[in-house]
C-alpha cells in the first residue's frame, strides 16, 4: 500500500513522503536523498500522529512535525521520478 503522508509546515525543507509498505520512496519538495529508505515504524498513520522513524544509518527518533493528511494512493498510479536536487 502507498500513503502520501502530509506533515504541518513549520518552514521545514519536507512537506511530504511517500510511504511504502513502512519505507519512504519519496519526499517533497525536498531531501528525498535524505529520507528515501527510512522506516516508519507506525502501523496506521493518522492526522495528529508523530512519526515514528529509523534513519538509514540506524538511529531511531520521532519527527517532530505532525501529520496533517493522509491520503491513500492507488497503486496502479505510476510516482514521478524521485526527485532529485543540484542538478
């Protein structure tokens, strides 16, 4: 199942993941180098909710920004190419 995942706007660079099956394949508009791989250790993700993560390098913390949305997307829906930044 994918989830595109809304966090509230504190001025941060991530607005947005992609999540599937508990891994981010996306972020936008921004530092999906940074997040693409990390796990998401909530099972059901809901508006208010603080996620729960594990980094790719294996640190385990909580984003401090909370989900405003969740929408489920249709799996036959094709993602865009990740994004990628500098060119």
């Amino acid at each position: 199942m994918l989830l595109t995942v809304y966090l509230k706007d504190h001025g941060q660079d991530f607005l947005e993941w992609d999540i599937r099956d508990g891994v981010v394949v996306d972020s936008r508009p921004f530092q999906a180098w940074l997040w693409n791989g990390v796990l998401v250790h909530n099972e059901k993700i809901r508006r208010g909710d603080i996620l729960d993560i594990t980094s790719k390098i294996g640190t385990r913390m909580t984003i401090k920004y909370p989900v405003v949305r969740v929408k489920r997307v249709s799996e036959e829906r094709q993602l865009e190419p990740v994004h990628q930044e500098g060119g």
